[in-house]
C-alpha cells in the first residue's frame, strides 16, 4: 500500500519552498514600494528654488589721520608730531644699534579722563601696507625718554605726556599707520589710526 502524498519528506521539502519564496517576493515588494514612496515627492507642487544669499555689506574704512592732527580714542588725545629713522638710539655712554631701522615717533598724550591713568609703550602697534603688526621696544624707553619715561607712567586729569615711541622694522617697511589705543588692559579696546607717511 503506497503512503499518503502528504506523508512523503519530499512533499514537505516542496510546501517549504513555496512558502519561503511567497514570503521572499512579499518583502521584495514592500521594499520596492516603499523606496518608490520615498523617491516620490509628497507635494505635488514644485518646491521653491531657495533665495539667494545676500552680500554682506562692505565695512566702512575707519577714518585715518595725519601727522600733527589731535586723536581722540575715548578719554585720550594722541598727537604725532613728528618721525624719524636711525641706526642708533641712545647716547654715547648708552646706546642700541640696529643692521635694520629704528623708527622713532615723537607723541603727546593727554589724559582727558577724570581720574590719573596709566600711560605706556603698549598703547601702540605699528601696522605697514601688508597687514603686519609691529610691537614698540619697551626697552627703548630709556635710551629715547631719559628721565621722563613713557614706560608706566601715571598721569593726571587733564595733563599731557610727552615721549618717544621707537619700532625696530625692516628697512623696506611701507604704508605705516600707528594705532593708538583708549588704555591699557581691560580700559583698551577702542583704536584709530594715523598715517605717518611713510
């Protein structure tokens, strides 16, 4: 007597295999629609083409200076009243030499606050026609200043100080704008520019 067809290993091997392929080609679908749905915009209407960008608005130049003009950066009065270069400064007893250029910038600060403020070489830099930035040569004070040094000197309401501010640079420097500070530290950050024609 033959056995049932249902009761054959093979008949089962074959239920099988029908029903992983029903179950493959199901999943098959569902992905295939649910990438159509995703690469299928859900508004029908166009999408805007985005704005463009706006220029930012050029900055205006800060207004620069002459030799000789009074600079006032907050409570200070800056007056450049003259430039020169030398190899040298000092005297013959005590000196400093350069294969490059000192260029020494004679200045008047008024201390236009109500109360003594501290003047010094750092309320300086020194920028050429590059962008460069020079600092000033605390050190110096002394061989320029003598016995009225710039260097931390306290100064009333209402005086003037007047000294020497010397800049070792290249000989080929060009374009110098000296920028003159509003104070030292946290009394600082407000600056202007004058042009010293070189």
């Amino acid at each position: 007597m033959k056995k049932p067809i249902y009761k054959r290993w093979w008949f089962w091997l074959l239920a099988l295999i029908v029903v992983f392929a029903a179950i493959g080609s199901n999943g098959e679908e569902k992905t295939q629609q649910a990438e159509q749905s995703t690469a299928q915009p859900t508004n029908s209407q166009p999408k805007e083409a985005a704005a463009p960008a706006e220029k930012p608005k050029a900055e205006t130049p800060a207004k620069t200076y002459k030799v000789g003009e009074a600079v006032q950066v907050d409570n200070f009065t800056y007056t450049v009243s003259g430039t020169s270069n030398k190899k040298q400064i000092g005297n013959e007893y005590l000196n400093k030499k350069t294969e490059n250029t000192f260029l020494v910038i004679d200045v008047a600060i008024k201390n236009g606050d109500k109360e003594a403020r501290m003047m010094d070489t750092s309320l300086f830099k020194l920028k050429d026609a590059n962008g460069t930035e020079y600092d000033p040569m605390a050190e110096a004070d002394m061989y320029v200043n003598g016995d009225s040094p710039l260097f931390l000197a306290n100064v009333n309401p209402g005086l003037t100080k007047k000294g020497k501010v010397v800049f070792e640079l290249p000989t080929d420097a060009k374009g110098l704008q000296l920028v003159v500070s509003s104070g030292l530290g946290f009394s600082g950050g407000k600056t202007e520019l004058i042009n010293l024609g070189k």
